[in-house]
C-alpha cells in the first residue's frame, strides 16, 4: 500500500520542482510585446556580416525580481563545448518587476550560453543562444 502511495507522490513532486525551475525562462525574440510576451521567439537568429544584428532577452519569473540590478553573462562556445567568457551585460530592474527585456546586440556568429544573475550573484535562469550570418 505504502509503494502505491509513494509514486504518485514522488511524481507529484518532481513535476513541482520541474516547474518552478522552468518558471525562470529567458526568451530570445525579435520583439516584446506590452504584457512582456516574446515577439518571434526563437533560439537562432541572423545577423549581418558587416554589421551584426540585435535581439531582445525577454526574462519571466514566477515572482518579483526582488532587486534593483541584473547582470547577463555572455559565454562563446566552441566546437568542443567549451565556454569562453564574452562579456557581463548589466540592466537596471525595480523590485516588483517579474518580467523586463535587454536589447542585445551580437557581432559573430557562434553559440552562446548566457547565465542571468540577480545582484547577489544567483543564478536565476540560463539559455543557449546559437547565431548565424545572413
């Protein structure tokens, strides 16, 4: 009786944590709209060889950010998965803010990780981003 019990409720659990780890989604998109909704989501975008492109990082969270500052870290990766850092990107949030955006701009093409931070240095959410030329 007790081994009946105890799958549903270990299911039940992990599907709790699984969503609350998802809950913290960087989204990567063309635009966002005015409820902070991504506009053309997607993982891999275009830019031009001569001058690079732009894109959104769009963050939604489950709950209020609780800070006042952000921090993106950028990661290139190789061929062999492994990470070179790139650069730190900061942005300004309000504490009651549980979804704000970045403009990004990218110059190579390559695969990125990028890590989101919160100003006490927790991760908060983390994504792949892969960039190509026209």
């Amino acid at each position: 009786m007790l081994k009946k019990l105890f799958v549903p409720v270990f299911f039940m659990i992990l599907f709790f944590f699984a969503e609350a780890i998802s809950a913290q989604t960087i989204y990567f998109c063309e635009g966002v709209d005015d409820d902070g909704y991504p506009i053309t989501e997607s993982s891999t975008f275009y830019i031009n060889k001569s001058g690079g492109g732009y894109l959104y990082f769009l963050t939604r969270m489950p709950y209020d950010i609780g800070c006042y500052e952000i921090s993106y870290d950028i990661y290139k990766v190789d061929k062999y998965g492994k990470e070179t850092y790139s650069t730190t990107i900061y942005q300004d949030v309000e504490p009651s803010w549980d979804w704000f955006w970045k403009q990004v701009t990218f110059y190579e093409k390559g695969t990125y990780n990028i890590y989101l931070y919160d100003e006490d240095s927790y991760l908060l959410a983390s994504a792949t981003l892969y960039i190509k030329y026209n």
